[in-house]
C-alpha cells in the first residue's frame, strides 16, 4: 500500500459500520449464486457499493477464494476506480479480476447500488452464440422489461467490459447483459437486487432455450411488455405504508 492509500481504520466510526455491514451483506449473497448453481470453483463475482455519503467505495470478492472460505472480513474494499485500500486484509489478498468493470459501472451509472457476473450455463450458452434472449414468456417483461441484450466483446484485463456493460444497459431497461462469448453481468439497487436479476437471467435462459428446441417461440407485443414492466416495478409486491419499498 502507498502513503496516499485510503485507511479503513481512520475513517469515521460511521463509515466503518457501514463497511462491515457491507461485508456482511456480500459475503453472504455469495452464497446464493452457490445455491442456485451459477457458479463453478471460483468463477463469478459479487460487489455492492458502500452507501455512504462521506465516501465512495465498493466491497467485491477477492480473487480465486473458494467460495466455502468466504468470510464477511475477507471482502476486499475499493475506491470507485478499482484500487484496494487498506482494509485489513492481507496485501496478498487482491480483488476480484473483474473489479475494474464494476468499477467502470460505478463510476458511471450512479443509481447502481450491487453488480454481479456469473458463468452460468445457459445465459453464458447465449453469450456464446453472440445473441440476445427475445422477450417470449412475462417473467422477462416483468423483471427485464424486453430482451436480455448482448454486450461487445471485450477481453479481461482493464475496464472494457465495464465500458461495454455501461453502453448496453444505458439503451435498455434490461438488468442484464450477455457479454460476448463471456458471459451475464447484472445490475441492481443494492447486491440483493442484482442477485436476484442473475438468478431470474439464468431462469429465463433456460426457459426460453428448451421453448426454441420444442418449435419456436412467440413474442410478447410491445405494449404489452410495458403494461407488465410497469405493474412489476410499481404494483406487485408488499408495500410500505406510505409509499413503495
């Protein structure tokens, strides 16, 4: 670490809270992309932005840790362009290789609260064939509001996959994305949020490959894509009194 490098144990107490909270929570959500099969060994990744007015900072995975010895303190901390501070982990700990395209999401879509990315078999089988999942069944317009697009390849190594990831979901509603012969990376309000969007992908990929093996597939029209986006977003579920959750 450099003297100009960021202190985990100098910054507020509230901060701090903040942090460990924020570790909890990814360390934790981890372990659903193990329950609902997305992941094999230690591929795949899942980060949250600290909600915190005082600093910009993210909590994401460490790279190449199995998932059985996640810990909520083994979560590594990042500044919003990709660089690890001095959190208390070991300097031999580093972030996910897949850090700087969360970074790069961000940095730039600032209502972004959680990002992930899978290898999971069919939405990685669509990345593959370079083509995006048509909206053929209402779950899709409910969570996705139309097709699941595809991103442009880009290879690991810099914040190009973060730059495809940003050009593509700007233009959709959608809370995912198929980069090219790669895979999903999705997005949400908070890590939950974009969990969820990564399980409902796979579901869908799933869904709508073995409907094209049994003859073809019937699009959903349009309008009615919005009328389902619209009462998903602001009818369905329980509400707070006073206002949506």
């Amino acid at each position: 670490m450099s003297e100009s490098t960021p202190v985990l144990a100098d910054m507020p107490a509230a901060v701090q809270a903040e942090v460990a909270a924020t570790r909890e929570r990814v360390a934790r959500l981890h372990a659903e992309l193990v329950r609902y099969e997305l992941v094999i060994w230690t591929a795949g990744n899942v980060s949250e932005r600290v909600r915190s007015s005082e600093v910009e900072l993210f909590v994401i995975k460490p790279s190449g840790v199995s998932y059985d010895d996640l810990t909520p303190e083994s979560m590594v901390v990042c500044t919003l362009d990709g660089t690890k501070i001095d959190d208390g982990t070991p300097d031999h700990l580093t972030p996910s290789s897949d850090t700087a395209a969360h970074a790069y999401v961000y940095r730039h879509m600032a209502e972004v609260g959680g990002v992930v990315h899978t290898h999971s078999t069919y939405a990685t089988a669509w990345a593959a064939r370079n083509e995006p999942i048509p909206c053929v069944i209402t779950m899709m317009g409910d969570e996705f509001g139309g097709e699941i697009p595809v991103g442009p390849f880009a290879l690991i190594g810099d914040d190009s996959i973060g730059q495809g990831i940003v050009e593509t979901l700007r233009t959709s509603r959608s809370k995912a994305v198929l980069m090219a012969n790669h895979g999903p990376f999705t997005i949400g309000t908070d890590a939950k949020d974009a969990v969820k969007a990564a399980v409902m992908c796979e579901d869908v990929a799933r869904t709508v490959h073995i409907a094209q093996q049994l003859g073809g597939v019937q699009p959903i029209a349009a309008e009615h894509i919005d009328s389902l986006f619209d009462r998903y977003q602001n009818v369905y579920g329980q509400r707070a009194e006073g206002g949506k959750d």
